[in-house]
C-alpha cells in the first residue's frame, strides 16, 4: 500500500518552463528540490508525475500535493 502524499509547503511554487522540456512533479512531498522530484519517494509506493511543457511560459506547480488537477495548484491549499 502507497504512503499517503505530505504537503511540501501549503502554497504553490512558481517556476519558468522551457518548450519541449519534460519535468517531474513531486507527488510525494518528500523532495527537498520542490516542486520537482529527487528521489526521495523511494519506498513510498508514490511516483513523480511527467509533464512536458508545449511552450516557454510562467506555471504554478502544486505544493499542498491534494489538487485535482496535478502538477498544477488549484486553489486546494486555502482549504487546508
């Protein structure tokens, strides 16, 4: 059975991305390179999501981990 996902911070994290670059979002929470992965949810039975980017652009990663809409914030840290 999967741990279940810590919140990394109870806000979003801005960050520039590139066309064409393939980045993975920490679901876990356990990262300390937030909001990306690093490895750190070996053992948890948790996995990085993958997301390309299509164009350069400013996004707002989740950093609560609950959102509906993974890898991006959808407010659901307010309510936390």
């Amino acid at each position: 059975m999967a741990e279940q996902s810590i919140p990394a911070q109870k806000a979003p994290y801005k960050a520039k991305v590139k066309a064409g670059r393939t980045y993975y979002w920490c679901a876990c929470g356990r990262s300390a390179n937030q909001p990306f992965c690093d490895g750190a949810h070996e053992g948890t039975g948790l996995e990085p999501l993958a997301w390309t980017c299509e164009a350069e652009d400013e996004v707002w990663f989740c950093g609560c981990k609950q959102t509906a809409e993974p890898p991006f914030c959808d407010g659901t840290h307010a309510k936390l």
